[in-house]
C-alpha cells in the first residue's frame, strides 16, 4: 500500500509553513474566563470531536473554502486595481491562493486525524482528501482566472485562446499534484 502520494508531501511541506506561522500568531486564549463558559465549550468541542466524520468534515471546510474563495476574488481584484506590474499581480494572485490553501489544509489534517483515531485505510483519508482537494481547486482557479484577466490587459496581442491555453496549463498542473490512487 501506497502511504504517501506527491500531493500528501506537499500539501505537508505547505502546512508546516502555515501552522508555524498559525502557531506564532495564535497564542491567545479565548472566552470570558468564566468556569461555566469553559467547561460547556469544552463539552460542546468533545461532543463535536466524537460526532466528526469525514462526510462533516468535508462538508465544514469545502463550505468554509466555497465562501472564501469570492472574497479572494474581490481582494485580489481590489489589490490590483490600477497595477501594471505583472510579478506584483501573481505575488498578489498566490496569496489570495494561500487563504484557500491553508483551509484545504486544514480540512486535510482534520481528515488525518480522524484516520488516525478511526484506524482507517489510506485509501479512505486518501478519497474523502480528494473530493476536498477538487472544491480547492475549482476555486483556486476562480483566482487564477481573475489574475488572468487583469494580467490580459497587460500583454500586447493577449487574447481568449491564449487565456484558455493558460487555464488548460494550470489545470494539466493541478492534475498532476492531484493524489495518485492508492495500490
């Protein structure tokens, strides 16, 4: 059995840049302090750990991706409003990408835990992954294609078919990093 495909490295190489960053910024505590808010959320998150499953998780974040992706769109779009340099509008691009990536890999983790607690295959983590991995980049591509046509406007004799031909490229990519089937 396949334990680990090209994608489950590097989504792991992405997650360890965005967790230590997570872990620097994060150290807060939340809540009034109060004994009784701390101990029913407390409840409330064992309750919601024990009803996790990867139907629930996938559900949780491909909402949560679904509903960030527009706003990426629009920040990205507002960002470059009036930019004419084109490395600045990718630099842009990818860190509109990178919100959406890191609630993949979020998502992601939550499905390796539960494999881990559940004692499931790989090939369950790796199908429930997928269908995650699919919402992300369907909407990774609405950024993309929003970076496309604002970087369109920059490029003399830029048209749709070379546009299409971009998209094709970022999909082939996109295929590629996808996991490869469990043996």
């Amino acid at each position: 059995m396949k334990l680990c495909s090209r994608s489950s490295v590097a989504v792991a190489a992405v997650s360890a840049v965005l967790f230590s960053s997570a872990l620097l910024t994060g150290c807060g505590s939340a809540g009034s302090g109060a004994k009784g808010d701390v101990s029913s959320s407390a409840a409330a998150a064992v309750q919601k750990k024990a009803d996790e499953t990867y139907d629930s998780i996938y559900d949780e974040y491909s909402k949560q991706i679904e509903e960030a992706a527009p706003k990426a769109v629009e920040e990205f779009k507002k960002q470059a409003e009036g930019s004419t340099d084109v490395k600045k509008l990718a630099e842009v691009a990818n860190d509109q990408v990178k919100t959406l990536a890191k609630i993949m890999t979020d998502g992601s983790k939550k499905m390796a835990e539960l494999r881990e607690k559940n004692g499931d295959s790989y090939k369950t983590y790796e199908k429930n992954y997928k269908k995650l991995y699919k919402v992300y980049s369907d909407k990774a591509m609405d950024v993309y294609g929003a970076y496309l046509d604002v970087y369109g406007k920059q490029v003399p004799g830029y048209n749709d078919q070379m546009k299409q031909q971009l998209i094709d490229q970022y999909k082939a990519t996109v295929q590629q990093l996808a996991p490869a089937e469990s043996e």
